[in-house]
C-alpha cells in the first residue's frame, strides 16, 4: 500500500539537528549551491528568450512565422522530456554513491551542450542537419538538468536544520529564478546592443558561449562542496532496504502517495516558470504587439521580484507551516495574474507594474521543493523527488508551450485562465496540506 510521508529532512541522530539557526558552514553551502544553479539554469533557459531568432535561422524561411515559433517551442520542450530520464538515472546513483558526485556531473553534461549550440552551423548551411543537432543538444541540456534541481534541493536540505528546510530550498530554487534572470538580462542587453540583422548574423551566439564558460566555471566551484551528513550516514548504516532494493523500485512500491503529492506541487511551478517567466514575454509579443525590448525589461523586473517573494514564501513557510503558507501564497498567485491579464487588456501601459506584482507572487515556487523534500525518507528522497519532479516537468512543462502557444493564439486570455486555475490547485493542497499538518483536537 502507497503511504505519504512528511519526513524531516534527515535522520535526528545526523549532525546538529537541534540547531536553531544556520551557521556559517550551512550559509557557504547554500551560496555555492544556488550560484551553481544559477549559472546551470541560465545555460538550460537562455534557448527561449531568442526563440524567434532561434525559429528564423533553425527552420526553412518560407515556414509561416508562428509555424516556426511553434516548431522552436517543440524543440524547447524536447529538453523537459528528456529529464525524467536524466533525473532518474542521476538520482538513482546519488541514492546509492552519493549527492555530490550527481551534482558535478550535471553540470558538465549541461555546459558541454551549450558550448555545442553556440557553435552549431544554421539551416541556410547545413539544412534539415541543423534543428536535428538543435534537438540533440537540446536532449542532453534537458538530461543534465532533470539531476540538477532534485539533487540541489536535496543537497542542501541534508546540511541545514530541519526547522529550515524552507528557506534552504526557497534560496536553491531564488538561485534557479536568478539564473533565468540572467538570461533575461543578457537577451535585453543584447537587443539594446545590436541591431536585428546582427542578432541574426552572430550575436546570438554570445549567451550561449557565455552560458557554456559558466558551466564550466560552475563545475569548478561545487569541488568545495561536501557530501552530505545524511548519505554518509546511510553509506556507515548500509541499511538492509537500501542494500536489497533499488531506491525507484521502493519510490513505486511504498511512496505512491507522496509521488502524486510532488507532481502535482511540481505542476504548479511549472505553470510560475514556464509561463509565468519564460514564454511571458513572446506571449506579450504576440498577443498585445508589446515590443520585444520593453517585454523583455519588464519580463526583468517580474523575474528579479519573483526572487524576492521565493526566499519569503520559503521563510514563512518554515514560520507557520508549508500547508498555511501554500494557502496564502496562492491567494496572492491568482490575484497576481489575475489582475496583469486584466490589466493588458485595457491599457498595455500597467505592463510594468501589473507584471511586477503577478511576478512578486510567482514566487510561490519557493514553496514547492521544501513539500517534495519532506514527502520522502531520506533513503529514496533523492529517486523520489526526482522521479516525481521530473515526470511532472516532462509531462506539464514540456506539453505546455506548445499547448498555450496555440491557444494564446485564438484567445488571448488563455494564459491568464491556465495561471489562476494552478493558483487554485495551489489553495487546494495547502489546505489539504494544512489539514495533515494540524495537532488533533484533544
């Protein structure tokens, strides 16, 4: 029978669980971990902000124009299909050889692919061979990624106090928003330095080399990262399940309530990220004739607050509870974005400021792994979270811009519906979540 746990971050007999506050080995371990996420997310995301420029020069020119968009966004996708694969692979070896280890090598399977990008020739020289290379890369870009967000929350929730765990994953996942930042950044820097002809000529070249050297330079930095208590733990046990049987197999056998918990927690950050985030400022293009530099500064701005409200929904979760703060935070999303569709549709001139609240209150998604982390026992958390995570990601984000590509199309309110129904799921399991996390009534 499948049973939902709410486990604490590590075993009490680890470390220094008693302590109140997080020291300054806890705080090192946080900021290389979300700077390594930042830089890897960056080279995972900076695909869809030159997604036009990708579809012009990937796909033959007398395509229609949003016939290529769609194809980009296809390709896009590929990478979110390829990480359950990648993340159940890379999980499985960091349940039974160690985090750490994972967590090297996600990033050199990411910075090599991106280096690749920057390099490949265009359709006009090499024809239909060059959205095949695109999509290869692509796969191996979303392998990469699909072991580095499970293996990041769980990293660091295994070094800090439990009674952080909310704050240590909201900073990993603010390090993964800061990475998408970045590519926003560089893609606005970008517009504003050089003309169209020359982004299509070579420039858009630039954020993808600069993405693959950041890789690199991450992979550099997590050699001072440690493995964590709780696995060196588990390997000193060598406990008799871990021994006998492959942590998925134990994910699928006793965890099956805490799976459909995580994907669906997972479905909602898709939703803040993918739509909220990444597609937000082609959406804003096509749907309300925006231009692209002032969608794209805006879209900054959105991000940079996202930040912002991720480290605080992640700090009030640790405060009163992941299920009250799920509950809140999710009221917030759907005004959030309730109100920026709104507020577009009768003057594009609230871009800015309607754009910076909804973004403000994606930041819902600090939320979410800290629910994933405490769903699993520590033997199968790294193969459960990102087993569930990565299947959910495949499935809604992966699905999700093409979906709502299409649709925005012939209705411009389709991603401001999709966002508040989320927001709602949202409210739904933080009460759900609230419920489980009250005392009984004496």
């Amino acid at each position: 029978m499948s049973e939902l746990t709410v486990s604490p971050p590590y075993s009490s007999s680890v470390n220094d669980r008693q302590r109140c506050s997080l020291g300054f080995s806890d705080i090192r371990i946080l900021a290389l971990s979300a700077l390594g996420g930042a830089l890897e997310f960056y080279d995972f995301v900076i695909f869809v902000f030159f997604a036009a420029v990708m579809g012009a020069l990937f796909f033959p020119a007398e395509v229609p124009e949003w016939m290529r968009l769609v194809q980009t966004f296809g390709i896009f996708a590929a990478g979110y299909l390829a990480r359950p694969l990648g993340g159940i692979v890379m999980a499985h070896f960091g349940d039974l050889l160690g985090r750490k280890r994972m967590f090297m090598f996600s990033i050199l399977l990411m910075a090599l692919p991106t280096l690749v990008i920057g390099l490949l020739p265009t359709y006009a020289t090499i024809g239909v061979a060059a959205p095949l290379l695109l999509l290869l890369m692509r796969l191996c870009q979303g392998a990469a990624i699909g072991g580095e967000a499970p293996g990041a929350w769980v990293f660091v929730t295994e070094h800090v106090p439990s009674r952080h765990t909310g704050i240590a994953c909201a900073s990993l996942t603010m390090g993964l928003i800061v990475g998408i930042l970045l590519g926003s950044l560089v893609a606005s820097a970008l517009t504003h330095a050089y003309s169209d002809e020359q982004l299509m000529a070579w420039a858009w070249r630039i954020p993808f080399l600069l993405g693959g050297v950041l890789g690199l330079v991450t992979l550099y930095l997590r050699r001072y990262l440690h493995e964590t208590p709780v696995f060196a733990e588990m390997k000193q046990q060598q406990s008799a399940s871990a021994a006998q049987e492959m942590p998925v197999k134990q994910v699928f056998r006793r965890h099956r309530g805490s799976v459909v918990l995580s994907m669906l927690v997972t479905w909602i950050l898709t939703g803040a990220v993918v739509v909220g985030l990444l597609m937000m400022p082609t959406l804003l293009q096509m749907s309300f004739g925006i231009a692209r530099s002032a969608s794209l500064a805006a879209n900054s701005i959105a991000i940079g607050l996202s930040a912002l409200g991720c480290m605080l929904s992640g700090w009030l979760a640790d405060r009163i509870g992941f299920g009250k703060a799920l509950l809140l935070c999710g009221l917030g999303f759907i005004a959030g974005f309730g109100a920026m569709g709104i507020a577009l549709h009768l003057d594009t001139g609230w871009l800015y400021p309607s754009y910076a609240v909804a973004g403000f209150f994606g930041g819902i998604v600090g939320i979410v792994p800290g629910v994933m982390v405490r769903a699993f026992p520590p033997q199968v958390r790294f193969s459960g979270v990102s087993f569930s995570y990565n299947l959910a990601y495949a499935v809604f984000g992966g699905l999700t811009p093409l979906i709502i590509s299409l649709l925005a199309a012939r209705w411009d309110y389709m991603p401001t519906v999709y966002l508040i129904l989320l927001g709602l799921m949202a409210c739904a399991i933080g009460g759900w979540l609230l419920v489980r996390e009250s005392p009984p009534a004496r």
